[in-house]
C-alpha cells in the first residue's frame, strides 16, 4: 500500500463498506467521509474496484501470515481456540467481502479468486492442526471424523455472522464469541485439555474477553 493518502482511503472505504455495505457506497461517499475532492481519491484509485481489488489483497496477505507452516507449528492444543478466535478477528476486519460473497464475487473476480483460495487455505491448517492434536492423543476423533469437524468449523467461521446479522445481533464482539461458543459447543467434549484450560475457556467466553487465555506470540516468526 503505498502513501499515506492512498492508505486513508482504503481505510475509510473499508470502514463504510464495512457500515453500509459496498454496494450502497461509492467513491463520491468515500471522497466526502474524508473531506477530500473527488479527483483527488481517483488520483490515486481511478473507481472503486481498484480499491475494492487493493482491500481483497491487504486482507489476503493477512490471512496467508496465519496459515504459514511456521504459524501452525506453534498452535498448540491450548492455543486451538485462542487461534480460531484470531482468525474471527481478521474476518471481521473485512467482512463486507462475506457479508454477501456471492454478489460480492459476481461483481469483482478478484473476489471469487480470493474466496477460493482462503477457504482452501483455512481447511488445509485447521485439518493440519486436528490431525497433530488426534496423533498425540489430544483429540478424540477419527479421519473422517477431523475432515467433518473442519467443514463445521468453516462454516462457523464463514457464515455465523451472516445468521448474526439477519438476527440483528450486529456487535463484532458478541459475533465473534457466539461464533466460538458454537464451536466449542461441538468440539470440547472431543478435546483433551486440562481443568485450569477449560475453566480459562469457559470463562473467556462468558465475559468476551480472550486477553487473558494464553500466550499471545503465537503469531510471532
């Protein structure tokens, strides 16, 4: 992303798409939020797919950081949630694109690329971590049973908010632990983690706050 002013405008296009929707904002709109002419905001981004294809592909390279091989090395059993919860949290930061992906997908190509790719990359670490968990006997599940845990993962993942929204539970955070709590509905029975992990998990969701749940450098290297 390069200057300032460019970074300001796909900060302020992600911040109304994200409010209203992108299909209800237009580079007008954007040029207006800032306080800047029109023609200044096409000096830089000449329609508002340029700028939709720049936000597809700061949110792409984003995510690929959480799928590195060096990342999931170091999500251990304990992490698993905490991880997932991190995950919420960079869809969330862009989730006019899953608001409605499939309009979103018609109108920019990019997009569908994008879906595409993110949605195999997703399932390829979640089941690269479930497989690690079953092998050292810290999840109870068999083959087939990981590969039906991660579509169900996914889903949560991918669509809870959708369901959030139509009912009208709009807030990110109470979106982002609803989404948890169904996971972990579904899941921590298959889980082998101590008492003090599970108390931290239960307490964690019941008060929306992951601060204090484990060590946070799981994103480092």
């Amino acid at each position: 992303m390069a200057g300032k002013t460019a970074k300001r405008i796909l900060l302020t296009a992600l911040t109304l798409f994200n409010e209203r929707g992108e299909n209800s904002v237009t580079s007008v709109d954007i040029a207006m939020e800032m306080d800047i002419s029109p023609g200044n905001l096409y000096y830089h981004f000449k329609g508002k797919e340029l700028m939709v294809d720049a936000l597809i592909q700061w949110h792409s390279d984003e995510m690929q950081q959480l799928f590195r091989p060096a990342t999931l090395d170091k999500v251990a059993v304990e992490d698993f949630f905490y991880f997932l919860a991190i995950i919420i949290d960079k869809l969330q930061v862009f989730r006019f694109l899953y608001r409605s992906p499939a309009d979103i997908a018609e109108k920019y190509p990019r997009a569908k690329r994008l879906h595409k790719l993110l949605f195999s990359q997703l399932e390829s670490g979640l089941l690269t971590l479930l497989q690690r968990f079953a092998k050292q006997s810290q999840l109870a599940a068999t083959s087939a049973q990981q590969r039906l845990m991660v579509d169900l993962i996914s889903m949560i993942l991918i669509q809870s908010g959708q369901y959030d929204d139509l009912r009208a539970v709009n807030d990110p955070v109470s979106q982002k632990f609803h989404a948890l709590s169904l996971i972990m509905t579904a899941l921590l029975p298959r889980f082998a983690l101590e008492e003090d992990t599970l108390r931290q998990l239960q307490s964690a969701i019941e008060h929306h706050s992951m601060a204090n749940l484990t060590n946070t450098d799981v994103l480092e290297g």
